[in-house]
C-alpha cells in the first residue's frame, strides 16, 4: 500500500501500518472466493453446512450465479482467525482477501495518517 503524501514526496506505508493507527477496531474484509464450474455442487454443499468461524463475524455473502464467485464481506479480530476461516475453502478454489473500510472512517483515518507524514 502506499499513499501521496503533499505534492512533494511518496510515502511508503504498509496495510500494518494503517492497522496500527485503527488500533481497537475490528478489521473489515471482502473475500472473494473464485472456483472451478465443476467444484459448483461442492461449493453449494459446503456453503450450505458451513460452520462459524470463531473470532470472524459474517456481515453479508452473495453468490456470483454466473461467475463461479463467492462474495463474503465479514469482521475479523485479527489475521489468525481471518486464515482459519478461509483455509477450509482453499480445496476447492482461490479466496482474494481485500481489507475494506466504510468510506467515513477510511477518509477520516486517511487524513490522520496523512497528517503524521507531514
């Protein structure tokens, strides 16, 4: 990740830094889940019955009907139980996980950091 600082320098900022000045927030996530049209029936099956994930909330999930996607948008308490609750998934295809952030917050954060660089 990286941002622009001012019009003079590039500040070089990593995902962990940002985290860092959230501090006390759950993180937000959007998953996207891409597998194989001959792995649909299994998806279907295993989304059906699948389990809660301790220290990850499921805020909303939609099913691409004709891109063999999943998207997930969920709260995680920290990066341990973000990979537990996609590792059960990583037989049957290939999860995208995109850190997200409601707008107000993001710019609000945004501005905060930019500032400190200043």
């Amino acid at each position: 990740m990286w941002s622009i600082s001012g019009s003079k320098h590039l500040e070089i900022r990593t995902f962990r830094d940002l985290i860092e000045d959230a501090k006390g927030d759950y993180m937000l996530f959007m998953a996207i889940f891409s597998y194989s049209p001959e792995d649909r029936n299994l998806v279907i099956e295993r989304g059906m019955g699948s389990e809660k994930s301790a220290g990850v909330s499921v805020k909303g999930e939609w099913f691409d009907v004709s891109g063999h996607r999943v998207f997930r948008l969920f709260e995680a308490e920290d990066d341990t139980h973000l990979a537990a609750s996609i590792f059960s998934w990583t037989d049957l295809g290939v999860a995208e996980i995109i850190p997200v952030m409601e707008t107000d917050k993001a710019l609000k954060l945004l501005k905060k950091v930019g500032q400190k660089s200043l």
